[in-house]
C-alpha cells in the first residue's frame, strides 16, 4: 500500500491507469468500420462511460475514497452503479454485444441477470457486503483487494441495468411497466444502510475516521452526508428512469402496444441456446437407452440371423430327389 499523508496526495492506480486507456482504444479500433461501425451517438454515449470511469478512479476522488471520505467513497460507487454501465452498453454496437455475450458461460449469466428477482439480489448482495467495516477496512489496506472490489461493484452495475437495457442480446425485456416498478424496487431495498449512516451518532468505519477534517468535514458529518447522497441520488436517477419508461406505457404512439422488433441476433441466439440444451439432453455414445438389450443378450426363443435351429427342432427332410 502507497502511504498518502494528505487527502489531496496524488498516487498512481496502475491497474485504471492501464486499463481505462486500453479500453477506449479497444473500442475506437472495433468500431471503425464494418458492421462493427458505431453510429455518433453510440460513440458519445461510450466515451461518456469513460469519462465516467475516470471521474470515478482517477485523482482526486479516487484518492479520496480510497481512504479519507466515505462522501467521495459514495459518490464513486454511484458512478460505477448508476452511469457507467448503461452509457458503455449503449454505446457498444449490437454485433459487438452479441460477440461479447456468446460464450456459453457469459449467456447463461446474462439469461439469469435480465430477471428482476435474480437481479435485485446480486445488487443488494453486492452493495451491502462491499460496505461491511471489514470490506471498507480491506480495501484500505490493499490496492489489489481494492480494485477487485471496485471490479465487483461495476459488474453488479450491469446487473442492475440488465433488466431494463433493450440492447442487449437473446433477451425478452420487460414491459415498460414491469421494467420501471423493477427500477423502483431496485432503488428502496439495497439502500438501507444509508440510513444507519445519517442517524449514526460516531464513525461506523476506522478507515475514514481521522483526527483532521476532510474537506471541511468530521467524520461524522461526512458520513452522514454520505447518506443523504446513497439515498437521494439513488431514488433521483432510477425513479426519473422509471416514470419516463411508465409514461411510454401511456403514450398512445409507443409504449406496450409498441413492442421491441425481434432481430436475427436474438432468434440466432435461440437457437444457439436450443443447440446447447440438446447437447446437454443427448446421451453419449457408450450409454444405450433404458429400453435397448445389449447386442449379445436376445430374448428368449429368437436366434441370431443365419443360425440353423437345433436338429430336435428341424423340420423332416423331404424325399431324396
């Protein structure tokens, strides 16, 4: 661990440093022509994205979540939830999506995070068990259990949208309506522990509890307005979500009367995931049916062909001709 004697200290972070560069230049490469070819607004939405990772890890709120203000912690993890995630897949093209989500592994995964349920307890799962005092305390301590964890918050990020994103492959959304009360419930129930930190009477976490102010603020004030910050911005970004998805449930040009056009791409992944259960119900080669006697057991009085009876059993020889 780099020692920071200040909040406002620069360190590098490797692993973003790295990273985020190589995935700009990863798309820019894949989406400069063919069918892979990204129209203007999926490149703005993409590079939104970015700018939003490097809001997110880069100096100076990366390194003040890292160990100084569960605020700036807060305001990362909205970002790594709540922004990043929709604006990278939409701004990927389809053709690219459908590539990415091809292996068997990454659609079964996919099949079960666009359902509500599965969804909803992936985030809540995720956001509570990466805010535990031993999480945070970790993190803090390490940069490489720190960036995994920021790995893990990203991804339940996309779980969260996958329910609600139509770009996605082999995926039979949800109507307007089902998808805005899912944005809703998925706003009230991992939430909770922001409350514990507003009416908190001391410091919950060791790590941001410092003798110095930070930014202005003790460490219970700021993790009290770091709270405020989980719960509001929360509720604002997926309740403004889901009204604008049910007022298209009411808009008589659009909405469930106006279902999402069904693509090759999704009947191609149908029957690719046709194929794959056929191959998982189809018996190997050695294993016979239930119903099949081995080839040397026959039933009783049947001989094998071109096997003459036993004489006591031979019909009587003709006259000699």
């Amino acid at each position: 661990m780099t020692a920071v004697a200040h909040p406002f200290d620069w360190h590098l972070n490797i692993f973003w440093t790295v990273a985020i560069p190589a995935l700009l230049i990863a798309y820019l490469v894949a989406t400069r022509g063919g069918e892979y070819r990204a129209t203007r607004r999926q490149r703005i939405c993409f590079v939104l994205g970015v700018l939003a990772l490097v809001v997110a890890f880069m100096w100076p709120l990366g390194d003040l979540a890292a160990r100084w203000s569960l605020l700036a912690l807060v305001t990362q993890r909205l970002l790594l939830l709540l922004a990043v995630p929709p604006l990278l897949v939409v701004g990927t093209p389809r053709p690219i999506l459908v590539r990415l989500t091809k292996p068997a592994v990454v659609d079964a995964l996919l099949r079960q995070a666009v359902k509500p349920v599965p969804a909803i307890v992936v985030v809540t799962v995720v956001a509570v068990g990466t805010l535990t005092t031993g999480a945070v305390s970790l993190a803090a301590r390490s940069d490489v259990a720190r960036v995994v964890i920021q790995l893990v918050v990203l991804l339940s990020g996309f779980v969260l949208w996958a329910p609600v994103l139509t770009e996605l492959p082999g995926v039979k959304p949800l109507s307007a309506v089902g998808r805005g009360a899912y944005l809703i419930v998925q706003s009230i129930v991992p939430s909770f522990l922001s409350v514990v930190w507003i009416f908190a009477r001391r410091p919950l976490y060791a790590s941001y509890d410092h003798r110095e102010t930070v930014l202005g603020m003790s460490s219970v004030l700021d993790q009290q307005l770091a709270g405020f910050l989980a719960k509001l911005c929360t509720i604002a970004v997926l309740w403004t979500v889901a009204f604008s998805l049910m007022m298209r449930s009411h808009d008589p040009t659009g909405g469930d009367d106006d279902p999402e056009p069904l693509l090759w791409s999704d009947v191609e992944r149908e029957i690719q995931r046709a194929d794959r259960r056929d191959l998982r119900t189809r018996r190997p080669p050695w294993a016979l049916p239930s119903n099949t006697l081995p080839s040397n057991t026959l039933p009783p009085n049947t001989l094998p062909p071109n096997t003459l009876p036993p004489e006591d059993h031979r019909p009587p020889a003709g006259p000699p001709v």
